[in-house]
C-alpha cells in the first residue's frame, strides 16, 4: 500500500497504521484521514505557496522585481485548509469508522498557482 521514500513519509505511514492497529485491537473510533495539500494564510513563508503569494504582492507593490522558482511544470491538488477541517470533522461524525483521502480532484501545475495569484493581486501582466 504505502512506499515511503522520505523520514517525512515514513511518519506518515507509520500514524496510519497505528490508528489502523488501535481501530482493530481496542475497538476505537478512530479515522485516517490522507489529506492532499491544503492551504491557507497559516502556511509558514518557507511552503511555495506562500512564497508565491507574497512574491506577487512585493512585485506588484514595487518592494521586489523577480520571483524566483523551479520547476513550473509540477501538479498538484490544491485545497482550502478550511474545508478540509471540515472533511475531518465530518469522517468522526460517520456512524463507522472509516480511512479516506481528502482532495479536491484537481490537479493545477505551480504555473497556473503562479497566474492565479499574480491575478488576485491586480498585476496587469498576469493571465
């Protein structure tokens, strides 16, 4: 099921088998829940997006002139941090137990997220 190929992954599965194991021996409601990315302005300047983000806005308010990233070409599924709140709160009010992925669906490449954000920021160039 799981190939973890990072400290960070192994982690991961590490917690889903120990809510699977303790769902199993001692009767517990407990879910996994496998959680795409999820954004919001909590995310620490250090996540890409939140780079992004304020790279567009010192651009676009003259503080900056270039933004600098790798590789525009990635995909990933983006998602509201909100409504993942919500995903999880919903999973412990399910009348069984169960392990889900949550994700929007959708895929968007670090390009689009790049447009987008130039966009919400009013950079004329943008789109």
């Amino acid at each position: 099921m799981f190939s973890p190929r990072s400290p960070y992954a192994v982690g991961k599965a590490a917690s889903f088998w120990a809510v699977a194991n303790y769902r199993e021996a001692y009767g517990l409601f407990v879910c996994n829940g496998l959680l795409f990315n999820h954004e919001s302005p909590l995310r620490p300047a250090r996540y890409v997006t939140q780079k992004i983000v304020r790279g567009a806005v010192d651009i676009v308010a003259g503080r900056a002139s270039t933004l600098e990233l790798g590789m525009l070409h990635i995909a990933r599924d983006w998602g509201w941090a909100p409504e993942y709140v919500d995903a999880m709160a919903r999973m412990l009010d399910r009348e069984m137990p169960e392990d889900l992925v949550i994700a929007t669906g959708e895929t968007h490449t670090l390009e689009d997220f790049v447009a987008a954000a130039f966009a919400c920021v009013g950079d004329p160039s943008a789109g």
